[in-house]
C-alpha cells in the first residue's frame, strides 16, 4: 500500500491527469499497466521503498524528486493499456498489515479498574456490534481532523504527501478487518495514555486546548468508542506514528483481558492503522457489503473520504453543513432522494441554521407523496438525528411529532447530551426543546409555503398531507392552534375545487357573525342538498363544506380559531336568530311574503301541538321529544341535538361489539311543509297510512343526520309507498283504485289495522 501510495504522489507531481496504476492490487477500471521492483528507500519519506516503473506512456524524470538520483531511474516505456480491469472476485484488499514490530514487547496493564471495566465497555455498552465501525471512523475522522489543524497552524506534518482519507479492508479469508487513517497519530507515551486508560478521551483533551476555534468536525468525546472493537475481535493491534516528523512508529495490541503491549514497528505510516482479529461469531464484519452498508448508515457524511478495498463509499456530502442558499436544486434533489431512498423530487425544501439557542443544522423535505395512502401501513418517522455529522439515531420517532412522519431530512445538533455508547441521549428535555424548535420551523415553513404559491400548496400539499394536518389537530394540543392556519376547505360560497384557509373564512364573515360555520357531507351536492343548510343559505351565511368522515371529530377537537367558535350546522342556528326567538321572527318573515306563499292546509298552534303528540306517540320507540321548527324551508323534520354521525362511525370501526344502539332522538318538524300539512290531515282519515309516511320521514331526517346504519330496513316501506303513489297517479281512469290500494299498501308495511279503516280514501 505505501508503494502505491508513493507512485500514485509521483503522478499527482508530475501532473498526469486520470492516471491510476494498476498492479497484483486493484486500484482503477481503466489504467496504466505498471511494473514495480524495488530499487531503494525514496530520501522524502525514508520509511517507503523506491521502486523502478514501467508505464504504458512517456511520463518525465522522476529524478527531480529525489536527491539519490541514481537509485531512481527513469521510466521505461513499454507494453499496452490493458483491455479490461480486473473482475470484482479477482481484487485484493487494498491495505494490508505490512508493517513489522523491531523490538521487544512492553507490557502494560490497563490503568482504569482493570478488566471488569474493560468487559462492561465492550460487552455491555452497546446495543448492536456493528456500531463499532462508527466508533472507530469517528476516531480516524477526529484523528485527521486534528493533522489538518495542526498543518493549518504552520506545523509540518510526516509524509505531508499522503492525503487526508480513511481507508478500510476486509478479508474474508484471514477474517480480519483493517481501518487506517492518516491523521494525526500517537507516540508511544500518547498510546499508553489514550488506549492505555479506559474513558480517556484524547479528544477532549485536543477540545480544551482548541477553545474558541472550530469544534463542528470533532466527533468523540468519551475515549469509550475505541474499546467497542473488543465486541467482535478477538485481539487488537493498533500501528501508529505521530505527525510530528522524526516520531518512530509502535505497535498496540491487546487481547482485551485487561494487559496490552507496545512494540517499536517500522514500515509505519502517519496516523493509525487498527487491524481486528474477528471473532468465529463476528464473521459477518469481514464481509465487504456488510461493512459498506454499516458504512453508509452511521458514518457516510463524515468529513473526510472514506474508502472500503480501494472505493470511496461515502460520496454523499453532508449537504446540511452548507450555507442555506448555496445549494442548487440538482444537489437538493440528489440529497432528497438519497435519505429518502426515493426517486421522486420533493414539493418543499426547509434547509436552516440556528447557533441560539441551540446549535442546530437541519435540512428536511417535504416529499411529493405518501406511501400511506396505498395501504402499506404507517410510515415510519423520516427524519435522522445526527452529532457532528454522525448518526445518532436513524428515523428518530420522538424528535418531530407523530403527524410529521412524512417529512424526511436530517437533524444535526452539537448540543445533544449522548449517552457513553451515543446510541441513546440523556437530557430528554433538551431534546424536546430541540423537536419543538424544528418543529416550529417546519410549521412556519408550511405556512410561507402557502402565500408564496396558494395554488400549489392547495392542489398538490393540502390534497397530499392533509390528513396528516388534521391527524396533528386530533392528536397534538401543543400544535393545533398553529396547524389550523394550515386547513383548507372549500365552502358555500366559492366554486367546487376551489379552497379557503380559516383565516380567509374570518375575514369574509359579517361583524354581527360570531361563529364560523361548517357542514360535514359525503360530497358538495349532498351538503348544498342537507336540511341543515337550508336556514344558513336563507340568510346567505358561508358555510364550510368538509368531505372527509373524520372533520368533524377534527373540527371539534379544533374548538376555535382566533376567538371564533367553530359551530356545525346540525346543532346551531344562524347568527343573531336564537333557538328561542326564532319562531317569532321566522313567522313574521312569512308574513311579509303574502297570503299567497302560505301553504293550503296551514296548521295552527293548536293543530301543530296535536300532530306533535301524535306522531310522539306513533314513534315513541324512537324519539324523546317532538317539536316545530322555524330553520327548515323545504325539509319536513331535521334531528337535532343528535349524537356526531362520524363519531359514531369511528367508534364502530374501533370496537363494533361495544357499539351501543341508536338512542331516542329529539324530531323537529317543519309545519309548513306540505307533507307536515297532508299527513296532519291522512291520520285521522286514514290512520294506518299515515303512519307508514310517518315513520318514513323520521328515517329520513336520520339519513340526513347521517344516523341511519343500514338503509335497507325501510325498503318494504318505500315500495308500498310507491305503490300508493303510482297507483294513485292513475287515478282518474280509475276512481276505486286508490282506496283499494291504501289497504293494499297499509297491510304490506306490515300494519295490524281493521279492513274497515283499510277501506278510507287514500292520501290527495
């Protein structure tokens, strides 16, 4: 690996563009065959042997770059470029364990409380084994970042040439695992000091010193994550050289049982190469798709390259961390789809940051759509929390609110208080704090969303994520003030398709309109056809039209909005007409209008309290209380005061053997409608059919309430009533037709009657 190292940094000086080298190791797909024998050690960087080459092209002297010249000859042209790269079984690892101890072993025992401890820390600390290679990439990623800062500071780093990277091999037949860095590396007195003491933290240290500069890229804070490797390796070594120049290298190892050696090493490169002996039970570890995916869902947005067998695995920058702004719309769209495991774009893009009074970086999306709606069940959160760019927590449930779980994106917070094993977070209310902050945001957000482009927030988000909207107003009190401003519907008074916000709706009411008004209907024609409506349309009062069978259990969980009760139709009368003095006003209404749109059989006060009590008694099973009412135009009875037809719906759906029967309702009727007015005259000259029409009209003012479960009962009834109305239709070709039929009709609805009252003319 050094070799290849050397020759690729011969290259880069040279200024060979897309040259890679291709030896018994695989490095490129399309490459220069190249020919390597030792010659001597290059005088740059002492540790790494020279080597003479033979490439495919002319390339210049590389004795400008070395003060021995003539161990370093000049490069031979010969053979061609290959016809193909090697196949994926044919690569090699492309590190290796090549370094080679020189002295005797120092041992040492563990300076924290021995082995016990060590065992707790690397057996019973972490959740999942695999969270080990997020341990040890967040060292090597701090490990680099540290030589980065030190070169940054004008201090010379030892082979300045290598680059800032970290590498991994697996080998599936000498079942180890190898990760290296190129960073900062450890003397022998900072190994003793950093691996030698359990929960020593070297980057703590690093942090104290480092004070105001910047702390965003430092990910390790327990010096626990290192010790993780014991969950899976039998035994441990750990080659590194410091950065600073002139540093020998030395070799670590342990077994975990509590002792660990140190060994002088040459052949040591800058930084620290961890080679793990796996376990028989962690096998698994040694496998390149493992490691590659363990890569990508803890540690694919660290800082530096990270490269498995030779190919970088994390090419997804941590778009997060940029300014907000300075991101184009194909890099948003790659990001998107790339957290998202999605190939749709997204609707709307939230990417901010916040250093008060929390440090916050967060990029979330709203997708297009919602896999909910196909039936595949609920969702799962989609927003991860990350530290530093590290994951902490994938898909974390408890950090936005349930009814966001169809946003994606990522959280990432330096302020999180992590558990030792950073797998859990130990100050749950700063971590509410930190929800109720992105939360808000997401919720402005919405609503920007929605001025900035009305027609496409209605169309395409409102017709999308509304329910989840409303599932926020039934579920989450802290938030449904703020969500209401996000409902829409459509309402009386605007064309179908066409929406209003609440807001809207306020500022369309008349001054002496208290409440704001809503109808829940299976459909516009439904709700412009409902009884209910009939008295806010008389007075041209805007009413809400809602469609779906959970708005009422929303609306009423809603309560208000901005000091404006939110009142159905069904239980309320318009504004300024009381249920007390709406009789009067009503009926001097109707008297304005002529004596010609009174009905021909008008009931007096007298008449109407006698039709009450009858048509009470005929339903007595079925209603409470029967009463005249002023609200209806062309509906004879509406139920009032009624138990929510949608509640009733949910509560059967959720338990259907607790579902109670349908209590006694309260009826009220509309006196001056002519069916009121002609069956108020067919009871008492025929009984029996009167009460067929009668228990006829209060199924239907259930219906209207949306109160009758099975439809089907009452379809006896209406095929003797048509039969009455058609036959009677033909009455003036046939005058005894009609009577004949009442009895007829009267005895199929299922009545006990004598034939003598069977035999009275039939309704007019």
């Amino acid at each position: 690996f050094n070799c290849l190292r050397t020759v690729q940094k011969f290259y880069s000086r040279m200024q060979v563009q897309g040259v890679r080298c291709q030896t018994s190791r695989f490095c490129g797909i399309k490459a220069a065959r190249v020919s390597l024998q030792q010659r001597s050690l290059c005088t740059f960087a002492p540790h790494v042997p020279a080597y003479r080459m033979a490439v495919t092209w002319s390339v210049p002297s590389f004795r400008q770059y070395s003060t021995n010249a003539q161990d370093v000859p000049d490069a031979v042209i010969e053979g061609e470029e290959p016809s193909s790269a090697l196949k994926e079984e044919d690569r090699t690892p492309s590190i290796e364990e090549t370094e080679r101890v020189v002295s005797g072993e120092d041992k040492h025992e563990f300076k924290s409380e021995t082995s016990k401890l060590l065992d707790i820390v690397a057996h019973s600390l972490y959740t999942d084994k695999e969270v080990f290679v997020r341990e040890l990439i967040s060292n090597a990623s701090d490990a680099l970042e540290k030589a980065r800062h030190r070169s940054a500071q004008g201090n010379n780093n030892a082979d300045g040439f290598l680059e800032l990277e970290i590498q991994l091999a697996t080998d599936e037949k000498k079942k180890t695992l190898i990760i290296q860095d190129f960073g900062i590396g450890m003397t022998k007195e900072e190994l003793v000091e950093n691996l030698g003491t359990i929960a020593h933290s070297g980057t703590m240290e690093f942090l104290k010193k480092l004070e105001q500069g910047d702390r965003t890229n430092i990910i390790g804070q327990f010096g626990v994550g290192f010790y993780s490797a014991f969950m899976v390796a039998n035994r441990v070594k750990v080659y590194s050289r410091s950065a600073v120049p002139g540093s020998k290298g030395y070799c670590w190892t342990s077994d975990g049982t509590g002792s660990y050696t140190i060994a002088e090493a040459e052949g040591v490169s800058r930084g620290t190469k961890i080679v793990l002996e796996l376990k028989d039970n962690a096998q698994e570890f040694s496998k390149k798709k493992n490691i590659e995916n363990i890569i990508k869902k803890y540690s694919n947005f660290v800082g530096f390259p990270i490269k498995l067998n030779g190919a970088r695995v994390n090419t997804v920058r941590a778009l997060w961390t940029a300014t907000p702004g300075s991101l184009s719309d194909s890099e948003h769209r790659d990001f998107y789809q790339f957290i998202a495991k999605s190939y749709d774009d997204p609707m709307y893009r939230l990417h901010f940051a916040s250093d008060s009074p929390l440090s916050i970086r967060a990029l979330i999306y709203t997708p297009e759509q919602h896999s909910e709606k196909f039936g595949l069940g609920k969702m799962e959160a989609g927003v991860s929390l990350f530290s530093r760019k590290v994951l902490v927590q994938p898909k974390m449930a408890n950090l936005l609110p349930d009814w966001l779980r169809f946003v994606k994106g990522v959280v990432d917070c330096e302020d999180i208080p992590l558990h030792l094993s950073r797998e859990h977070l130990q100050d749950s209310e700063l971590i509410r704090r930190l929800g109720n902050l992105v939360t808000s945001r997401i919720i402005k957000d919405f609503h920007d969303q929605a001025r900035k482009d009305a027609k496409k927030y209605t169309d395409k988000f409102w017709r999308e994520f509304g329910g989840f909207l409303k599932e926020g107003i039934v579920t989450d009190a802290k938030w449904k003030d703020d969500i209401a401003g996000l409902l829409r519907a459509e309402t009386s008074k605007v064309d179908g398709g066409s929406f209003l916000s609440l807001e809207e709706y306020v500022s369309r009411m008349p001054e002496d309109q208290k409440s704001i008004y809503y109808l829940c209907a299976p459909s516009r024609d439904l709700a412009v056809l409902s009884p209910y409506y009939e008295a806010f349309q008389k007075k041209d009062i805007e009413v809400l039209f809602l469609y779906s069978g959970v708005d009422d259990f929303v609306m009423q969980n809603l309560g208000e909005f901005k000091g404006r009760r939110l009142e159905s139709v069904e239980t309320s009368t318009p504004t300024g007409t009381s249920k007390g003095d709406s009789k009067d006003k009503d009926k001097d209404e109707d008297k304005d209008k002529g004596k010609e749109e009174a009905p021909v059989n008008l009931m007096t006060s007298e008449d109407v309290d006698e039709f009450s009590k009858w048509l009470k008694g005929i339903l007595s099973e079925k209603v409470i209380n029967v009463r005249e009412t002023q609200r209806l135009v062309s509906s004879p009875a509406i139920i009032v005061d009624h138990e929510s037809a949608s509640f009733r719906r949910m509560m059967k759906l959720a338990d259907p053997s607790r579902m109670q029967k349908l209590p006694k309702q309260r009826l009220e009727i509309n006196a001056r409608h002519p069916i009121i007015t002609n069956l108020n005259v067919l009871r008492k000259s025929n009984p029996s059919f009167a009460q067929v029409v009668a228990e006829q009209v209060f199924d239907d003012a259930l219906i209207a309430a949306g109160l009758l479960e099975d439809p089907r009962a009452m379809l006896g009834r209406l095929n003797s009533i048509l039969e009455v109305a058609v036959l009677n239709g033909r009455k003036h070709n046939d005058a005894g037709t009609g009577s004949a039929t009442v009895g007829t009709a009267a005895a199929a609805a299922g009545n006990t009657t004598s034939t003598a009252d069977n035999t009275k003319p039939g309704p007019p």
